[in-house]
C-alpha cells in the first residue's frame, strides 16, 4: 500500500463548472487526507499565475476550460512546474486523449462521472508517489549521463553471455564522430576498430586476465580508429564480474583518449635528443653541476674552447675553481644580478651573462647553467656612460677651461692613468697651447710636466704635432724616447714616465686640439681603449665648437644694437638683450617673465596678439610693425621680425628701433603732400649716364598741367621738350650747365606747350645734396610769368 508522509497537501483545481467543483471539493473532503488549502482557478492563465506565485502538491486540470488548447495546455504546466503531478479531469472517457495525456506528462485521468472518495485518495497518493518516483530515476539518470559525459572516455558494460553492451560518453562520441547507435550497443564496434597490429596483444591480455580469475583490472594501451578512419591512442582497463559458480558474466572498465600524452611522451623523446643536440653544439659555453658539491658533471665542446680547460680538468673542477670568492664579491659589485666575473685558465678574468635553472642529472639534483660572455658588451656600456657623464660635466661647467678639465679627469681616473692634459690649437692652426690638466694627488711631480707651458702658446712647428701623422692619427708608445719631436723626455725620464697616448680632438674633420695621457706603468697598446678615447674626442670637439658658438651666439645676442628676445608662445618674455634697457629704459627685470602686451601701445594689442596666435600657423617669418611704451612714458615705433621655433616652443622676436625713421616718413610726406598740391610745376631729375643728360624721376600734377605732355613724355627729357621757336637757347645753356656742373640758377624764357601755345616762365634749377653732401638730384621749378610779363608791356606803353 503506498503511503503518504504526513503533510498538509495543498491542491491547485483547474475547472471551471461551479457543481463540478463543489463535488470535487466533497469527494475530497470524504478521502481523510490532510488538505492545508485548495485553490480553485477557471481558466489556464489563472492556473499559470497561481503556479508562478506559490507551490502544490497537485494540480486538477480540466482540458475543456475555454483558454485551454487540449493537450497543449498539459505541456505547458508542465514545463512551470515538472516536479507537481497533473490529473486530468474530463466529463467523458477517452482512450485516445488518455494516452497523449499520460504520455505527455499527466501521473493520471480521471471522469468526473465516476469520481468517488476511495478513486480521488488513491489517485491522490499514487499520483504524488508515481511524481517523486520519477523525479528519483530522473535524477539519477542524469548523475549518471553527467559522470559519463564528464569524462573524455567511454564507460562501457559488456553481458558476456550474450554479447550486449552499453557504452556511453558523450564527449568521446562526438570528439571522435562515431554513428551514435552503433556507439551505444553495438558489440562489433570495439574489435572492428582496433588497429590490426595491436589488436591480437590486446585479446591475449584480455584472456590471460580471464585465466587468471583476477578480481583486479586488466589494461592496455593502442591504436583505435575514429569515425574518419583515422588512429589515435587510447589506455583500455576493463575489470570482469562472476556468477556464484565462478563464471564470468559481464566485463565492465573505461577507454580514455591518450593520444595527447602519447604524443607528450613522443615530443619528451625528440626533445631529449634535441637538447643534447643543443647542449652539445651550442656555440656558448654550457655545463651542469652538483648542486650540494658545486661540481661539474657535463660540460659542452664551447665551454672547453672559451675557457681553455680540456673535459677532464673540468669534471675534476667545481664552480669555485671558475668563480672563486673573490670574484663573487666582484660580482656583488655589478649592477646586474645575471652578471658574474668568472676565472679562465691563464687567469684571465670575463664577465659573463649567466642563465641557470634547476634539473635532474642521472638521479642527481643539480644545476645546468648557460654562460654568455659579455667583457666586451659591459665594457662597451660602462665606457658610453663614462663618455656621456664626461661630456655632461663639460655642458655644465661655468667656462670652457672648466668644462674641458671636468670631462678630462673623469676619462684618466676611468682609464687608471696617473697624468693628462688637452691642448687646443688657434685658429690659424700655428700655435698651441695647453687649455688644461689633470693628474693623481699622490704625485704631485707631474706638475713639472705642465710648469714650462702654464699661459704661452708653443710653435705648432716645434711639437710633436709638426708632423702631419701625429696631428691627424693617434699615438701609444711605452717608451717617450721613440718620438723626436717629443721636448719632455728629460722631465718624463725624472718621473718614471713610461706609457704616453695622444689623441686628435676632431670637428668637421679638422683636429681642434689633442687630448694626451701619460702613465708610470708600461701598457700595452689597446684597440678598444684608442677606439674609446676617439670617440670621446670626436664628440668633444663637438661640443667645444657647440660652445664656442653659442657662446658667440651669446655674445652677439646681447650686443645686438638690435631688440631681440625670446617669448612663451602665450607671450611671456624669457630672456632679452641688452638694447631692450637702451631703446626702452627696461632693466631685464622687469620684462622677463612679464606678457608682450603689457608693453604695446593700446592701439596696437589687437593686431600684435593677432601675430602671436597666427605664429604658430606660418612656417615663414611674421613681420609686423607695433608702438611700445617706454620706460620713460615715451612711444616708441619698433619693426618686429617674429620666429617660432616650434622644437622649442619658444617664440624668437627680432626689433629694430624706426622711430626717427617714422617721422622722417612723416616729415617726408609732408614735404610730398606741398609739392603734390603746389601750383609751381615742379620736376625732379638725376643724371643719365647712357646720353649724359638729366632724366625725370618725379614730377608734380602741375606740371602735367602746365605743360599738357603725358608722362611718358616727361620722363625723357623734361627740360628741352618745351623749348620752341622763340626759346632763348642761351638761357637754355645756362640751365644745362647747372644742372650739369650742379649750380643754381634762374632763367626768365619762353617755352611751349605740346599743343604748340606759348608762354613766358620762370625756370629755376637747385641741386639737392645726399647725406654725404654729395649732389644726386636736381629741382626744376616753373611757374606761369605771362600774365606779369603782359602786365609789365601795358605799363611800359
């Protein structure tokens, strides 16, 4: 008999007919069963809502409600709620809508003809157990297709009395694309699938282990085929149950793909062959040690070359024999950690870049270590910061002198060497002299070296340099005497000078001066030591024109007679020169740091802020033409030459001072305005040299006027073109002549118009003198005299 634990049921009735329901309700009551609550919906949109809002136990539905679509309506209860078993409820017995209704979802259907208490609690009880059975087998169907498909395998089960299997195993099912039911239960699949080569081991493991009567498991590992008739590896394990007379019945076990670890396994192989090979002919030096001894246990053919042990020597060697402690404390003293000073035979030292990581030597926990010799690389490095620090010390010293004694310190206490100095060439290239030196404290008799040539310039003639090898190449010697022209020996003898280099101080392939080291020890020659020191001085000779220049540049800056300053691209004066204090009474104080406008006449901020914001537009300079206020309250006319450098972001501004240039333009427009609108016609000549006569270079409208000849005309000759019949020709001569020997002169004559008429003038000529008092140009002035000369006749008659 099934049971139901005791708990208050709650119930959903899907029905629509109030008798229906009443008599539901009465049936229900009859059953004994322990009802909590029944609700009563009439459609099956209400019984949805009623599901979305609370839980039952069971759900009474009415397939004839007026929202209801039949078995549709099942379904769809179904999927708000699987885990609540569905009656249906129908008025008439219907075996066909029975069965789609059981099939697709309903625990039971009931007629309500035939309804009764003892058929409602059976149903009841039945209905709810047959749900939660269902629910079980549904679940744990679903732990075991989830295990099955977790796994890349095959979990297979095969009846050995009458050859029927199970497999099952999603993932290898579709990752290999097998036909699903063959994969499932068809027993042929497996043997037709193992590679032929394996397959009869295979068999003879799976019979000795059924001989054996094993309760353990069998396993193997080959080829199996995939659904494209391709290979791969699988690991089978299978382990086999017996009846009670000790007959084997059914074979169960799993088969994962290996094929990844195979092909692991085969890369582990041919990497093993391949490090050797790379171990072996690797072209730098390699070896693994002992990591509790520091012994060697292997070495390769490039450790024995680079550091000059054979095999033996090495395996008889540990790692303190190649870096003993005090090349640890060497290598303590680099930057890099990578970085060690190893020992080679001969007890030559190198530094070496070392990479090492644990392994596993023949059992032996040890360290293999790749070794880069580095000497030259670190040397390389170490010398560019020598040579960039050096040169910084010579940007940032207050003088030449200074900058280059700096930069000559830091390169001989780098070299080691105990005394040097730079000596610079003039200009002509016929003197030398020395610029500056630097030697050790400890000794201080190398100031006998300097002492004859402190402040005088020596002969390029009577030097070593005389010779135009020394002066262009660099020199080592280890022994002073081999140069002639060396003048020092006696002083260098003294000393216990052996070792002496020289090298040009180059710029644009010009030696500029030398740069000379001497020490007490004997070195030997070294390429990398002369190929450092050129490029200190090829890069030095740079800087020592860069300066020179820029300190010309200076120079020029602030004695301009010029204006010139540097501005912000918002107008900011940051440096000016000294014609800013002459011009306009400032002190560099009080315009640096302070804004252009603040300086510009009120009438002239707007078109010079219009400048300053177009500056950066215009790849050409920017002219303009501004009135700034002085100190002194004073206006003054400044023309602007306006540059933006854009690397800078600076703007560079050149002005010269045209005040008095303006109001000479004023004055001289004056003047020109008096003798445009005078009535005198009046003509400006210069001499011609082609004919030797005077030719008009300006002639007023009143001339124009008087003599009603166009311009073109006028320019050729404005003198004799108005010379006619009646023109007194030795008035005439008088003029040529002072204008030719530049004398004034006045004339009363009668001259013509170009329309033939007549009329008495008075010409007057005056030469104009230049600034030098040299005379460049003649005045003629005519005036109309008729109507005087006319009156004068009336009074003589």
């Amino acid at each position: 008999m099934i049971t139901i634990k005791p708990q208050q049921l709650r119930i959903l009735v899907v029905e629509d007919n109030l008798g229906d329901y009443i008599l539901f309700e009465e049936y229900l009551h009859d059953t004994g069963l322990d009802v909590k609550e029944v609700q009563n919906v009439i459609t099956v949109a209400e019984a949805k809502q009623a599901l979305a809002n609370a839980d039952y136990d069971l759900v009474f539905l009415d397939l004839s409600l007026p929202d209801s679509i039949g078995i549709q309506s099942i379904i769809d209860l179904n999927k708000m709620a699987a885990h609540i078993p569905i009656v249906v409820l129908s008025g008439m017995e219907d075996t066909q809508t029975t069965t789609e209704a059981i099939v697709n979802g309903a625990q039971d259907y009931l007629i309500k003809g035939e309804l009764e208490s003892k058929l409602l609690s059976k149903t009841i009880r039945y209905s709810i157990e047959r749900k939660r059975n269902l629910e079980r087998i549904k679940q744990s169907n679903e732990r075991y297709t989830m295990v099955s498909n977790a796994t890349i395998g095959v979990v297979w089960d095969v009846n050995l009395a009458n050859n029927e299997v199970v497999r099952s195993g999603d993932t290898f099912l579709h990752t290999h694309g097998y036909e699903e039911k063959s994969f499932t239960s068809d027993f042929s699949f497996w043997g037709e699938r193992v590679h032929p080569e394996d397959i009869i081991a295979l068999e003879a493991v799976i019979k000795a282990h059924l001989l054996s009567r094993s309760n353990k498991f069998w396993e193997y590992e080959y080829r199996f085929q995939n659904g494209a008739g391709e290979y791969f590896y699988v690991h089978d394990r299978g382990s086999v149950i017996y009846d009670d007379n000790d007959v084997p019945v059914r074979m169960l076990g799993t088969m994962m793909d290996i094929t990844e670890r195979k092909v692991s396994q085969e890369k582990l192989r041919i990497s093993e062959y391949n490090y050797r090979q790379i171990f072996d002919n690797n072209p730098n030096p390699m070896w693994i040690y002992d990591s509790a001894t520091m012994e060697f246990l292997e070495v390769n053919p490039a450790a024995i070359q680079h550091y000059g042990y054979d095999r033996e020597e090495f395996l008889e060697m540990c790692m303190e024999d190649i870096c003993p402690k005090a090349m640890q404390r060497e290598s303590l003293s680099l930057k890099n950690s990578l970085l060690q000073v190893h020992l080679k035979a001969g007890y030559e030292k190198i530094i070496v870049e070392v990479t090492a990581y644990p392994i596993d030597f023949a059992g032996r926990k040890a360290m293999q270590m790749l070794i880069r010799d580095v000497t030259e690389k670190v040397r390389a490095e170490e010398e560019k910061r020598i040579l960039v620090h050096s040169l910084e010390l010579f940007r940032n010293a207050a003088s030449l002198t200074k900058g280059l004694n700096a930069c000559l310190e830091s390169i001989r206490n780098y070299l080691g060497w105990e005394h040097s100095e730079i000596w610079m060439t003039d200009y002509q290239k016929e003197y030398i002299r020395l610029q500056t030196y630097s030697y050790t404290t400890e000794f201080e008799h190398f100031q006998e070296m300097v002492d004859p040539f402190l402040q005088k310039d020596v002969s390029l003639a009577q030097t070593i340099y005389n010779d135009s090898h020394n002066r262009q190449h660099p020199i080592w010697l280890n022994n002073l005497h081999e140069m002639e022209d060396f003048k020092r020996t006696s002083v260098s003898d003294k000393i216990g000078i052996h070792s002496g280099i020289s090298i040009p101080i180059i710029y644009d392939e010009k030696h500029i001066g030398w740069m000379v080291f001497f020490s007490k020890a004997v070195h030997q020659p070294d390429d990398s030591i002369l190929s450092f020191l050129g490029e200190v001085c090829k890069q030095l000779g740079a800087e020592i024109e860069k300066r020179n220049a820029d300190e010309m540049l200076n120079h020029f800056f602030l004695l301009s007679n010029d204006l010139l300053g540097i501005a912000t691209l918002d107008g900011f004066f940051v440096r000016i020169n000294n014609a800013f204090l002459r011009v306009l009474g400032y002190d560099t104080h009080e315009i640096n740091g302070h804004d252009v406008i603040d300086f510009v006449h009120p009438e002239d901020k707007q078109q010079t802020l219009e400048v300053l914001r177009g500056i950066q537009e215009k790849a050409s300079v920017s002219v303009m033409e501004n009135r700034f206020i002085a100190k002194d309250q004073s206006v003054r006319w400044i023309s602007w030459s306006v540059t933006y450098l854009p690397d800078e972001k600076l703007i560079f501004a050149s002005g010269r001072d045209i005040t008095q240039q303006k109001e000479e333009e004023l004055q001289l427009r004056l003047r020109e305005s008096v003798i445009t609108n005078s009535n005198d016609a009046i003509v400006i000549t210069e001499p011609n040299l082609e004919n030797k006569c005077h030719r008009a270079v300006y002639f007023n409208t009143a001339f124009v006027r008087l003599s009603g000849f166009d311009s073109s005309e006028i320019m050729a000759n404005p003198t004799m073109m108005m010379v006619g019949e009646k023109t007194d020709l030795e008035a005439i001569a008088k003029i040529e002549d002072a204008i030719k020997n530049w004398k004034h002169e006045e004339v009363e004559i009668i001259v013509y118009r170009k329309n033939g008429e007549q009329f008495w003038a008075s010409l007057e000529v005056v030469p104009v003198p230049d600034a030098k008092g040299e005379f460049t140009h003649a005045i003629s002035v005519f005036r109309d005299i008729s109507a005087r000369k006319k009156q004068k006749q009336k009074k003589r008659f």
